[in-house]
C-alpha cells in the first residue's frame, strides 16, 4: 500500500479503518499467523466471546491460545481439496 492508495478511502473515516486492518494484518505478519486464518477465526468467535476477555483475540494471545485450532467458515471445507 503506498500514499496514494489513501485516496480511496473517501473519507477520513474510512481511511481510520482501513489502517486499523493494515495494522491487524502486520501484526499476524509479525507473529508468523496468515492473515486469513485469523481474521476468520476472530470474525466467527467474536460473536460469542466475553468482551471482558478482548484481549485474548489480540493475534500475539490469539497464536497462543486459538491458533492450533482456529474455527473455519463453511468455505473453507469447500475449497478445500478432498
């Protein structure tokens, strides 16, 4: 991503999210975790996880605790091959 690509965030908002994603996704980097597998894993938990426990779906606790068996989407076992 360069400077440019700022431009098509349409608002300053929108830009805020959009580095708070980047920065989720270097930090899986940083830590050796794919990016896919956390942001679906955290997506579908979520849901049901105490939000007094948010830290733990940070990805350096997460790769500790969730990353042996991280919850897959239904197009995970599509995709995946037999």
């Amino acid at each position: 991503m360069g400077r440019k690509a700022w431009l098509f965030c349409w608002t300053e908002l929108g830009a805020e999210h959009v580095g708070i994603i980047q920065s989720l996704i270097s930090t899986c980097k940083l830590h050796d975790i794919d990016p896919y597998t956390y942001l679906t894993d955290v997506l579908l938990r979520v849901n049901e996880h105490p939000a007094s426990r948010v830290l733990e779906l940070t990805p350096r606790v997460w790769k500790e605790q969730f990353a042996d068996q991280p919850l897959r989407s239904d197009l995970y076992r599509e995709m995946k091959p037999q």
